[in-house]
C-alpha cells in the first residue's frame, strides 16, 4: 500500500489515531454525537491536534458524510 497523508473513514482514522498520526480531524455534524466518534476526538485532542466540524450543508460535508462522517490530515503517513 502507498503511504498517505490523510485518513478517510473510521477504520482508518482510527489506526491513524492509535498511531498518533492524526493533526487535524475532520468530523461530520451528523456523526458528532456518536460514541466512537466522540473516542476519536479525545484521542485527537489527547494528542494535541486539532478537531474541525464540518457542516453537512457545506459541499465538503456532504463528502465527509459519504466516507462515514471522518477524516482525517495526518502528521505523517501510516501504512
């Protein structure tokens, strides 16, 4: 696999976050409230990154929701 430098959906913001890769997380306003969303923005945060909501009106939101509502921009690439 190639090494990237932005996670898309949960299973792999998730491994982004174990690895304590993730600098900016990207969650969905619908997806907000979830519990295992909500997991990952305190790890994000634990981490000293930063968590940015999208909006589902914006186009990138809309997007966002599509990948299950997380992304994320890493600080460096994981497998």
């Amino acid at each position: 696999g190639t090494n990237r430098v932005c996670a898309y959906g949960r299973k792999e913001v998730e491994q982004a976050g174990d690895a304590g890769a993730v600098e900016t997380l990207l969650v969905g306003d619908t997806v907000v409230r979830d519990l295992a969303v909500e997991r990952l923005m305190h790890g994000a945060e634990d981490a000293r990154g930063k968590v940015v909501l999208v909006s589902p009106h914006h186009e990138a939101g809309a997007k966002l929701d599509g990948l299950g509502g997380v992304a994320a921009l890493l600080r460096f690439p994981i497998k």
